[in-house]
C-alpha cells in the first residue's frame, strides 16, 4: 500500500490537493481512499471538530486530543487494507503542533515514531496572511484560525517536519498541483 500523507495548517488546500492525488491514482485504475481529519463519521472526529468551533483553552486541548484519536482510528481501519492500494491521510502528524509549545515536540516525536510514515509526506505552507485570507472566505472561523495562532503554529511545524516535501501553497492550485506531482513521479519510481 501507498501510504500519502498531506498535511498543513488550515487554508493551505490539503483537502484539494488530496482529492487531485487521489484522482491521479484512480485514473491509473488504483483503488485509493481519502481520510481527512477531523472526519465526521466517527465519535473522536465529531467531538474534535466540536471543539475546534470553541473559543476556550479548554477546547484546544479537546480538539487536539479527539484529533489524535480520529487519526488513530483511521489508521486501524484503513492501514494494510488489501483492497486498498493508495491511502491519503490529510491532517496527520502536524496536528501535534497545535498543542502547547513545550509539549508539542514531544507529543509529535512520540506519534511520529508510533503511527506508520512513508516516503510520501508533504506539507503544505503558505505565508499566515495568505491563510488567514483564504479561511475568511469560507464560512465559520475555528478556535485556531487567527493570525496570532496561524504565525504560532506554522513556526512549530516547520521545526517538526524538516524531513517532509514542504510545498508552497501561494502560487495557483494548478502550480501548487504541479510540484506535488513532480514528487509523485519522482517518488513513484524510488519506492
């Protein structure tokens, strides 16, 4: 199995460019599933998703704690699958990196080590105001959807995903598109 992770603060066109991937795959004629958290169809993502619409500190850790658990329930239910050959997992591992700072590092060291990885992690980025500027278009504003927050956590990620394709989300999806299936093939033929 294929193992593609898409990840990236929100705004930056993880889901978009995951559903551009798996239609790459499914066009190959592979059997691909897409798993984006906070998913809707299960207990942790519902109640992650609830608090991720709070405002309190509270909330925050509600959010990111039912997040962790969606993203364990989706790699027990689609991991090795064998009538899956490529599985997207959008909002993965940099999830971590909206914890506290001084737990954050540690909170991804421990579930990067025990969730399985691969060859295929990308993280999306793009500048906070760029961001905050795209998530203002759609309709509801979530707990950490602020600049302030936005310039926090993507200074935490970057630390955490030195070792990931960092791709840059500022161009047009078709460019953004591009680089991402420049690594697929590239990818592609090493794995």
């Amino acid at each position: 199995m294929r193992l593609i992770i898409v990840d990236g603060l929100d705004g930056v066109g993880k889901d978009t460019h995951a559903e551009l991937i798996a239609k790459r795959y499914l066009d190959k004629g592979e059997r691909v599933v897409v798993r984006s958290h906070p998913s809707v169809d299960n207990f942790f993502g519902r109640k992650a998703k609830k608090a991720l619409l709070g405002q309190g500190k509270s909330d925050k850790i509600k959010a990111s704690v039912f997040y962790m658990f969606d993203v364990l329930r989706s790699i027990r239910k689609y991991f090795r699958r064998k009538d899956i050959d490529t599985l997207i997992m959008v909002r993965y591992l940099v999830g971590t990196a909206y914890l506290p700072e001084k737990i954050a590092k540690l909170g991804y060291k421990f579930f990067y080590n025990f969730v399985p990885t691969s060859e295929y992690m990308f993280f999306l980025d793009a500048e906070p105001k760029t961001i905050l500027k795209r998530i203002q278009e759609r309709s509801e504003l979530e707990i950490f959807e602020t600049e302030d927050n936005l310039v926090k956590v993507r200074r935490k990620a970057l630390k955490l995903v030195k070792d990931w394709i960092i791709v840059d989300t500022s161009g047009s999806i078709d460019e953004t598109f591009g680089l991402i299936d420049k690594n697929l093939i590239k990818l592609d033929k090493i794995c």
